[in-house]
C-alpha cells in the first residue's frame, strides 16, 4: 500500500479515477459523507414506521400492508445497526475526519491513498450486504443491534433469524476490517504527516477527536470482528461458544456448554468505545466552532485534550455497564459502576470548558454556532441521564426500559447529529465553495433542537413508568396503557422532526449548486483549512507547504491586529 | 481572507512529525541522511510504511486477545445441567498432533530466518543502486541467493503442514463443532493461517513487481514491511502453540 | 438570536424539569422491602443531576444571550483556560459522581451479594418462548429433575418443563402460570430459560434479572404488600416479547398455603 505517495501523484483525470475511485481524501470524505446521507434518511424511515405502529399497531400502511411484530423488530434492528454504523461511525470520521484531518495539520493527503480509498468501498459493500438483509427470504434480523446469543445465534428463533441474521454479521465483519482501514490510515497520517511546527499539542481538537477515535476503532473493531466470526460459526456450523445446552419450541438445538454472557461481554467490550467513537469527533466538532464563533480561544485546550484521553482510556474499562442485570457477578458490576462514574468526570471537564470558552465571548450566531450550542445542551440533557443508569441498584428499574433510548438517543441520536450539522455547515463553505442559507439553516436548527428533545425527553419519563423497550405493542400490559398519550405526542413530533431533515437536504442540495459564492475564509478562522483556496487543490496547499507558527484558537490576540490569528501566520507574541 | 506565510521552496513538500523550534529547511532527502535511491522521501515513505505496520498489528493482535480471552472463559465456564439440577464443567482438552505442530514451528521460524536474510538483501541493494552504474563497482561476490522465492515455499509448506494437522484431528473424529476444545483449535491455527497466507501473497506481489519492471525502493518497501508483519506471525504461532499446550 | 436562544433553551428546561418534578409519569407504587431505599437513592441522585441540569441549561442560555456579539460589546476576552478552576471543578465532579455511587452500593449489596434466606419461599421461574412458568417443590421440598428432551411446550404445566415423571421429586412439583406468594416474606426466585435469554421484571417490586439458558440465576425479594403486579418480560426475545407477560400475586400467608395446598392435593 504504500506504492503511491499521495504528492506524487498529480491531479487524475477522468470520471472514474476523479469520482469514482479516487485516491484524493477529500473526494473520499465526500463519498462517506454521501453514504451516511443516504443511511440517516434510511434510519430515520425505519424509525417512522417504529413510532406509527407502536401508536397504531393494527394500522395497514401503503405497499407496507400490516406491521407485523417480527417486522417491527426488525425495523428496530436495522434502524440501530444502521444509525450506529452508516451513520455515525461514517459521517463524522470517515467524511470529515478523511476531509480535513490531512488539511488541518498541514499534509497534502492521507499517508496511505490507495488504503484511503479501499476503505470507502469496502464500507460501500457492507452497507449494500446490510441493505441486502430486507429482500432475502425472511427479512431482516429481528435481534436488535445489539445480537445477543442464543436470539441471534439459533436460526430458528424468529422470522429474520435464517439468512437475514448472517447478512448482518456479515456486513459488519465487512465494516470491521473498512473501520480498521480507516484508522490505520487516520493514525499514521497524524503521527507522521504533521507540517512543521504543528506540534501535537498545537493541533485543532477536531484532529485530536479524530486522532483519538481512530484508536478507540483501532483496538475495539477487531474484537467485534472477533465476536461476529464466532457467531457465524455457531449459526453455520455447530460450535457452541454462545449456545448453552437449550430447546427452542421444544426441540433440542443441539448444541451444548456455551455462553451467552461470552456474546455480551466480547460485544460491550467493542459497544462501549463504540459510543464514545460516535461522540468524540462531535466534541471536536463543537470545540472548533464554540471557539471560532465566539472569537475566543477554547477555555483549557489542554483540559480539553486529557479528557478526550481520558474518555478514551476509561472507555475501555466500562463495558460492564451494560451488563448488570446479565447474570454477570454483583461484584464484578460494583467495579465496573465504579469506572463509568469515573468517565462522568472529563465528560463533565469538557462540558465546563465549553461554557468557559462561552463566558465573556463575543458570540456570532451563524449557523454552525447554531448546532454547536445545540450540541452542548444537548450533551447535558444526555449525559445527566448516565449516572442513573450507571448505579446497578438504580439500574434494576430502568435496565431495558425506555429511560434508555431516551439516554443514548439525546447523546448519540442528537448531539451527535447536531456535530455532524455543525460540521456541515462549517465546513461546507470550504469544500463546495458556496455558502449554505442562512434563513433555512435556522429554521431546521429550531425545528431540529424542539423536536428532538420533544421525542426523546419524554423517553425518561416512559422508562420511569416502566416501558420495556423492543415492544411492538403497547397493548398487553396494563400499566402501559396510560402511557399511550404521551407515546402518541412523541410520534406526532417524530415526524415533524423528519420532516424538518428535508430542509436541511435542500439546503444542502440548492447551496451546492445556486448557494452564493464563499471566500477562502468566511467565518474568520484560524486553522490550516481556511488559509488554502476554496475548495482546496488537488494537493490541499497549492505546491506550498505551511509552517505552524501558532496555536488553533488564536481569537482576540491583544494587540494583533485582526481579532484572529492563523496558525501559519508569524508567530503571535505570547506564545501559545 | 487566507493569509500564508513565507514558506519553504522545497522542490516536493516534505512533511516532517512536526518539531518544534526553528530547524534548516530540508530540500531534497527527509530521511536523517541516508542514501537517497532516486526519490527523495523514500526514507520518509519506509517509515511512514513501517509506522503503519505497527499500528496495523494492532488489531490483528487485539483479534488473537479475544480468541484467547473467549478461549480461557470457555474453559473454565460452568453449565447448569438440567438432568441432574447441577453445575458442571464439560471441557475437555483434545489431544493435538504435537509432533506435527513441532515441526510445522520449525517450517515457520527457518522462513522468518529466510525472510529477514530476503529483507536485509534487498536493503542492501537498494542502497547499492545509486553506485551501481560506477564502473568497477559491483555487488562483489554476493550471488542472488532467491531468499524470497525460499520464503514463499517455505509458508506453502507451514500451511501445507497445519493442513495435514487438521487431516489428523478429523481423523480420529475431531472437528470443527465436535466440542469446544476442537473448535478453539481450528479457530486459532485457522485464524492464523488465514493471516499467514496474507503474508505470503504481499511476498507474491513483491515477487510479481520484479518482473513488472516496478522500482527496487517500491520493492524493498514491501518486503521490508512484510517481514516484519511475518515474524510477528511466527511470534503468534509460537503463542497460538504454547496456548493449546500448556493452558488446558 | 441569542434572546431567541435563551427562551428556547430556558423553555425546554423548565417543561423538561416540570414533568419531573410534578411525577406527571413516574415509578409504579413499590410494593417490596427494597423500595424506599432504592427510591430514595434515586430521588436523591435525581436531585442532585436534576440541579445540575437546570443550573448548566440556564448557564448556557444565558451566556449566549449575555455575550453575543454586538456593536458596543467589549472585545473578547483573550483567556485559555484557568488551572485552579479546572482542578476545582473536577474534583468536585469527581468527589459527587463516585460518592453518590458509593452511597447506593449497600443497596446493591443488600440486594445481591447474599443469597436468600433459609425458610424463603421458593420459586423456579422459567422463561421460554413466549410464556413464563412457575414451580414449586412441593412437600418434599426438592425441584424435581427436568430434562430438554422431553419439552412439549403445546402441552403446558409440567410437560412444558419437561418435568421427568421417572424423578419421584418431580411428580410433587407445583406447576403454574401464576405466580403466587406469600406477602412479608422473602421469596427466592430461581431463574431459568430454555431458548434466548429472556428477563424477570416486576416494576412494583424493584426487581429485575435476566433469564440466561444455560444458568440457574438465584435471586430474592420480599413483596411487603399484598395485590395483583405484572411480570413484564425485559429482555428482546423474539416476536412474542411484547406479550410475554405474567401475574405475580402476593397474598396473607393464609391464603398463600390453602393455595399452594390446594394445587399440591391435585398432584396427588
């Protein structure tokens, strides 16, 4: 892989190697970025259908006909599997972290190109090989993202569980070894490609974030990969890792000795840094734009990056969490209750940081500013739900009950997107040369932030009452019926809110192509990506190479003479 | 407005890891001095390749920690028997072809000692290529020993000879899915076999590159990289082994 | 826009923490000996997060409006960070978040680091797909052999269990889709699953655990009052998880051994 040197090899000509497979890493953020565009619309129809038929299940939908409950299931499998992955495993690194990494520290493209572009496709395949799932005979899986053993291990636990089930453990081992591709390249390109003078310690935080999270996917993704080859063979060909001595509608599965917790513990330990790889370049993300749109540096920069390792080394040792009401040793959930307050805390630092870097700014409200506020309240809404559920007595209560989708919805389902909305209207007047509308881009802010928290807030309220999560129906227990009100608010504002998304997609698609003309650096910013053209050459730099004088957030510099200072300006007098 | 400084006229951009404090500009080879085969950043490019590798055994690594982990759970893992309202234990460690394995282990490590001369070969050559064209300069006595090719062989025999292990097993009635000893067994040495015969297509594709008239930096770049992801694959059978043999 | 902002952000809290506070949706009425501690652990947890919450929301909105841009605003301020702050704060954080841990871990304690109590009323709950079952040993005290391969589902009770009628400590067993039991005292439940793991909520009791085929997951609570409460399967286990539900019926002691003598006289 390393035949090609990205600077040598000049601009390509021709559809297919331009477009198509192009070794150039922004066209390849561009082509991720497409991929998870199309994966959220997809998630988010899938998750339409969920809400109107919780609230009319006996509804008779067009060309759909009836939502049967192995159906349901499914579309809760595929919606979370899809989301997860295609969405924002894909969007905030794969598209902006393959963008803008090389370009903000200074390289002309990704250490290894022809790698770059490989994992492109071979995250292209595993999305088609999961799509695959919904047209073969029995449909989708119905064992929710999650794939707990034996429920995805026996083909005859449900319709979905035959070829449906090993498509998708087949398209994501096929998006392991993409994921792995991706951060191999992400790790070497920051360790070796910065320019000089861009010191680590003076990189911008969205390339700490993506730095970070390459790790995390880097030592995470293989044990994932791990757990689906040992799925596979259990379903195909009659190993027991997960399968204990079992019947199922009365008949002996046949196999014998295995563990289901093995499932769970090998899946938690890919699951939970799996989150924090969801939200850490959404971090960076806000942390860019709080500092550039309140003209002020970021608020404790150092802080900022130990509690983004911080979050990255306790990932690893929280996974537990998930696992209190398993079966698992009560002594062993103590310890793991212990680690996950613990990662509380740097969330908790950078929360603080975020509203220092706030405190005497002097803020604009454009539209990526927009989301990143967004993106703050809504990580506090989210992440105050944790502690909750991290104390394994309060867990007994609300484990598998409603207060937790209502918890990794806000964090992941909102503040995640509102990063990768964030980074799309910042970034956007840098890679299509135009500028997104303003006018429309408040509008689907304001929709977006209501409707969300008007969906998902009311989830901790449902799970308090006790609302099992994964039910097709609300129907057969009594004590749900009184919560079919308020079921029935959140569907109403479920589909305002998609439908809110649709002006984001035009936008989106109308600024491309009719938006007004963007100078090199609109927002007045001080990293790398804003000192190159608009959009950036073939080799980001136009045959120069930038030398880093300053630090990222240099914002109203006593004495400078513009209230920004670039990072390859001469150097600023008090050092950063 | 987008501003740039004064930078450094280098014929080809040089990335460098970003040192602090004001350093010579560097033109020409970024590589601290050692010769430079044609391309100026080919010092640079075996690092960068090199650096990769490393962060590429990660993962592979972190596959084989969860076999074991996965492995040693399942070892020990009591099972609620029904029949007789008890807990029990069902594992039971299948007898492995040892001497088999023994000299299969011996096949690996004599191709890691091959493909290290094969590495150490080329790098000579490369670093001999720009004086080569020196008349009365020549490599001296050193034939072209095909420790490549040697290399190959040897790695078709090493899974030549696990197939032969697995033949054994399923002969005396263990496979895959006969009881968990078995199926670690296949799954570890299958796991790692299926990684070893990566390795042995990249020596392939370097072999292939040869006669595609492909650049010797090229070349001894990926042989370069390939042998060491290869010991690393001989440290992890000699792991694989000792896991089967000594933790049952 | 940043007065727009705050109302907006202000706004959502406050509707926010009004449902909260107000318990417009809240925890069934809790009918065990464990209730008012986890209650408690949870109200005060909720406190302090909810503190929390209502102070960084308001921080937040305010802060936008206070320090947009305008015309006469002072340039901002040129700080990167403040040490002592950070170190204050973390601490802080720290100090609450693993503290209130610590606080609720008795709970936890009380609840699983010890087995049940000798003379506890015995169940095995056995979860399949997609019906749960109940047995009790019966006079011989003893739960009697049950064996995979003779299952019948379709067939109920004891042949759903697979109950061998060769084991004499089977033929006395109580089988039952109703969970019965006596009110103030302990009952230990043993937790079992033929197929996909399956899990044993009851909200009114504070009580939930997985059913993982495979183990034998022993587990107790003591209901404190007497009354119908629902047995709502929580762990995805296929398409009839919805309606896997069940009845735990917690009656005087009285009532509890006519019952269960009843149905022992009908083994006979």
């Amino acid at each position: 892989m390393v035949a090609q040197e990205s600077h040598q090899h000049s601009a390509p000509q021709g559809f297919i190697r331009k477009w198509v497979f192009s070794l150039d890493h922004k066209v390849i953020g561009l082509q991720y970025y497409f991929l998870a565009l199309t994966a959220v619309f997809v998630g988010m129809f899938l998750s339409l259908l969920m809400r109107i038929h919780l609230i009319w299940p006996t509804a008779v939908l067009p060309l759909l006909g009836e939502i049967k409950p192995e159906t349901y299931l499914s579309l809760v499998t595929m919606h979370g599997t899809i989301m997860v992955f295609f969405v924002l495993t894909t969007a905030p690194q794969g598209g902006f972290g393959n963008y803008f990494l090389p370009i903000q520290i200074g390289a002309p493209d990704m250490a290894f190109p022809v790698l770059n572009m490989l994992s492109f496709w071979t995250t292209f395949v595993a999305y088609v090989v999961m799509l695959a799932a919904f047209f073969v005979v029995g449909g989708a899986p119905l064992h929710g993202w999650t794939g707990y053993a034996p429920l995805s291990a026996l083909q005859s636990a449900g319709p979905g569980q035959g070829l449906g089930a090993d498509l998708w453990i087949i398209s994501i081992a096929i998006f392991c070894i993409a994921s792995l591709m991706g951060a191999l390249n992400f790790i070497t390109t920051t360790l070796d490609m910065r320019a000089r003078g861009m010191s680590l310690m003076r990189m911008p935080l969205t390339c700490w974030s993506w730095f970070i999270t390459a790790i995390l996917g880097l030592l995470a993704f293989g044990v994932l990969l791990s757990a689906g080859i040992l799925l596979l063979m259990d379903r195909n060909i009659g190993t027991s890792f997960f399968l204990p001595l079992g019947t199922i509608n009365g008949q002996l599965t046949g196999h014998k000795g295995g563990s289901p917790l093995l499932w769970q513990h090998l899946f938690w330990f890919f699951g939970h840094p799996e989150v924090y790889i969801a939200i850490l370049p959404g971090m960076g993300v806000a942390s860019q734009v709080l500092s550039t749109f309140s003209r002020k540096p970021i608020f404790g920069y150092k802080a900022m990056v130990y509690a983004m390792l911080s979050i990255g080394l306790l990932g690893f040792m929280v996974w537990g969490h998930h696992m209190f009401m398993s079966g698992m040793s009560p002594y062993t959930a103590f310890a793991f209750s212990i680690m996950t307050m613990a990662i509380g805390v740097p969330s908790a630092i950078k929360t603080f940081n975020w509203l220092g870097t706030l405190h005497k700014a002097r803020i604009r409200f454009q539209s990526p500013m927009l989301f990143a506020i967004g993106f703050v309240s809504l990580f506090v809404s989210g992440g105050l739900s944790g502690p909750f559920l991290a104390q394994p007595a309060l867990d007994i209560p609300l484990h598998d009950t409603a207060f937790v989708p209502g918890h990794f919805h806000l964090i992941m389902g909102v503040a995640a997107i509102f990063g990768i909305f964030a980074a799309t209207y910042y970034w956007f007047p840098k890679m299509f040369g135009r500028m997104m509308n303003e006018k429309l881009a408040r509008i689907h802010f304001f929709l977006t932030l209501i409707g969300t928290y008007s969906v998902f807030m009311p989830m901790h309220y449902l799970g308090l009452a006790g609302q099992p999560r994964r039910y097709s129906q609300l129907t057969e227990l009594a004590y749900l019926h009184p919560l079919m009100g308020l079921n029935t608010f959140m569907t109403y504002a479920a589909i305002i809110t998609v439908a809110a998304q649709l002006i984001f997609l035009f936008n989106l698609f109308w600024s491309m192509f009719k938006g007004p003309k963007a100078s090199d650096n609109p927002w007045e910013a001080t990293t790398l990506e804003w000192t190159t053209a608009t959009p950036p050459p073939h080799d980001n730099f136009g045959g120069r190479t930038p030398v880093v004088n300053n630090g990222p957030y240099e914002y109203s510099v006593p004495g400078a003479p513009r209230d920004y200072v670039m990072q390859s300006d001469p150097a600023t007098v008090t050092a950063h | 407005m987008a501003s740039f400084t004064p930078t450094i006229p280098a014929p080809r951009p040089t990335t460098s890891r970003g040192e602090h404090g004001n350093l010579p500009p560097v033109v020409g080879g970024g590589d601290g001095g050692r010769p430079d085969p044609g391309s100026p950043d080919y010092g640079a490019r075996l690092r960068r390749a090199r650096l990769g590798l490393a962060v590429a055994l990660t993962p592979i690594g972190m596959l084989f920690v969860a076999f074991t982990s996965a492995y040693i759970v399942r070892q020990g893992l009591p099972t609620f028997d029904p029949s007789t309202n008890t807990v029990v234990h069902d594992w039971i460690p299948v007898r492995l072809p040892t001497l088999l394995f023994l000299v299969n282990t011996c096949v690996l490590l004599l191709s890691s000692v091959t493909i290290e001369y094969a590495r150490r070969q080329l790098a000579r050559q490369v670093a001999l290529e720009p004086v080569q064209s020196i008349p009365g300069v020549s490599l001296g006595a050193e034939r072209k020993f095909p420790w490549l090719e040697l290399t190959i062989i040897l790695g078709l025999c090493f899974l030549a000879g696990q197939w032969l292990a697995w033949s054994d097993l399923a002969a005396r009635g263990f496979y895959v899915a006969t009881g968990p000893s078995s199926s670690f067994v296949y799954l570890l040495t299958g796991a790692h076999a299926v990684h070893l015969l990566g390795g042995i297509l990249a020596l392939l594709a370097a072999g292939v590159s040869v006669a595609l008239n492909r650049p010797l930096a090229s070349r001894r770049i990926v042989v370069d990289v390939t042998a060491w992801y290869w010991h690393f694959m001989a440290l992890l059978w000699i792991y694989i082994l000792a896991l089967l043999e000594f933790a049952r | 826009m940043g007065l727009v902002l705050l109302c907006v952000i202000w706004l959502i809290t406050f509707a926010s923490t009004y449902f909260f506070i107000a318990k417009t949706w809240w925890f069934p009425h809790g009918a065990s000996a464990s209730t008012a501690a986890l209650d408690h652990q949870f109200a005060v947890t909720f406190i302090l997060m909810g503190v929390i919450f209502v102070a960084a929301q308001l921080a937040l909105g305010y802060f936008v409006w206070r320090y947009r841009d305008h015309s006469s605003a002072a340039r901002a301020d040129y700080s990167h960070g403040h040490l002592g702050l950070e170190l204050v704060w973390t601490t802080l954080t720290a100090i609450l978040f693993i503290g209130l841990n610590l606080m609720g871990s008795p709970i936890w304690a009380a609840e699983r680091f010890r087995p049940a109590v000798d003379g506890a009323t015995r169940v095995e709950v056995t979860a399949m797909q997609f019906a749960w079952y109940f047995r009790y040993p019966g006079p011989d005290g003893k739960f009697g052999i049950a064996k995979p391969e003779l299952e019948d589902p379709s067939a109920g009770g004891e042949a759903a269990l697979g109950l061998d009628p060769a084991d004499p400590a089977s033929k006395d067993d109580v089988v039952t889709g109703i969970m019965e039991v006596p009110v103030g005292r302990e009952v230990e439940v043993i937790l079992r699953a033929h197929d996909v793991i399956h899990s044993f909520f009851v909200p009114a009791m504070r009580f939930k655990q997985d059913a993982v085929p495979g183990l034998a997951i022993h587990m107790h609570f003591t209901p404190t009052e007497t009354g119908d409460f629902e047995i709502a399967c929580a762990e995805l286990c296929g398409l009839g998880h919805y309606k896997m539900h069940g009845m735990l019926k917690v009656v005087s002691q009285d009532e509890f051994d006519k019952w269960l003598a009843a149905r022992e006289a009908e083994k006979q």
